[in-house]
C-alpha cells in the first residue's frame, strides 16, 4: 500500500499548492502597487512596511563625494541599480561644478539675472549641493559674486519671483502697509507660509484670494 506524502512534503509541493483565487488577488495586488504607493492616505509607516516585505537588502557605495551608487535587492533574487546624489556642503564640490560654473559665466555675460541663470541651470540637469534635482537663487548668486566677480544685471533678482507669485515687498506695497507686519505674523504664526523651494524665499500666491484673507 502506498504511503501517503507527510504534512511537510505536501508543504514542499511549490506555487500549485496556492488556491487560484488567493493567486489571483496576489497578482492583482502587485498591480496595484504603484497606485496604493501613491494614494495620500497610506502613511509614511506603511510604506516603510511594503518596502521591508519587497527588499531584501540595499547595498550602498559611494562613488564619489557628491553621489553614491546603490543596488536594490528584491525578494526573489532582482536588483535594480541606481546613481543617487548626495548632500555637499559646498557647491565648489560638486562633480558638476567646472561645467556649472562655466555655464554662470556665460549666462550672465549673456544678461541673465541669477533666477533666470537658476531655471536654466535647472534645465540643464544641474543642481545645488543641498537640492537632488535643482538649482537655487541663492547657489547662483554665490557663484557670481564671490567666486567669479560679475554683477549682476538685468533686473535685481531680489525683487524677481517667479510667475504667479509675490514677494513680501510686493505684498506689502500693494496693501499700504509695513513689510515689518508680514514678517512679524510669519514669525509668530499668525501668517503661515513655507519659503518657496525654488527661491528660498516667503512668496505669496499672486492672487486676489491671497489679499482677502491678509486683510
């Protein structure tokens, strides 16, 4: 008489052993992934958990002061390899900055003011030693002055933001009132606003909405 397969080897069998309606909801939900990762109401701790049941380690090796290589391993034996850029504490050392730096020179010589020369730096695949992806106001205008010497020109960057928005000052001259109050309620808390990423600077939606609810 034939013996009949132990618990353990039944558990051995492979996939097949899986109902196809429990199959089949697994499939649909690794389709589902990328919109579950994107859907604001999946906390940042939850996504910190699909991340540790999908990787099975990250290796990580710097391949230079402003940039590191990584290697992703998923569960299952994949990988999938990435150039990362990493914070710097000087934009002088960047990888990129030769090139930056040249590309300063010639936009400015050019009559570009340093918000223009940052969008355009931008453009280009650059980026500023605290930004992945960016290039600040602030980087250009260092760039420009304490390391090349050139004024600037064009209009003042200063009072320069980008379309659809107002500075403080803008704010403040079209309502007849002091900057000193603005900054005051942003201080306190009254007047909340984040600095603007591209700028670094408090700017207010140009719009008639925002002077409502100011006044």
């Amino acid at each position: 008489m034939p013996r009949r397969p132990s618990r353990r080897t039944e558990e051995r069998a492979g996939p097949d052993r899986f109902d196809p309606a429990l199959r089949g909801a697994v499939l649909h939900l690794g389709q589902r992934l990328p919109e579950l990762w994107a859907d604001p109401a999946v906390s940042r701790e939850h996504r910190k958990a699909l991340l540790r049941c999908l990787i099975e380690k990250v290796v990580l090796r710097r391949t230079g002061r402003d940039q590191a290589g990584v290697r992703i391993v998923w569960r299952g034996g994949a990988s999938t390899d990435l150039e990362v850029a990493l914070p710097v504490n000087d934009v002088t050392v960047l990888t990129s900055y030769p090139a930056m730096e040249q590309r300063v020179r010639e936009l400015a010589e050019a009559g570009q003011n340093d918000l223009q020369i940052a969008r355009t730096l931008t453009a280009e695949g650059f980026r500023s030693p605290s930004r992945s992806t960016e290039v600040l106001r602030a980087t250009v205008s260092r760039i420009r002055r304490a390391i090349l010497r050139l004024p600037s020109r064009g209009r003042s960057t200063r009072w320069d933001p980008p379309a659809g928005w107002a500075s403080i000052t803008d704010v403040a001259r079209r309502m007849a009132i002091p900057t000193k109050w603005l900054y005051t309620g942003i201080r306190q808390g009254t007047i909340r606003i984040d600095r603007h990423p591209g700028t670094g600077r408090y700017l207010f939606p140009d719009a008639d909405w925002t002077f409502d609810v100011l006044r």
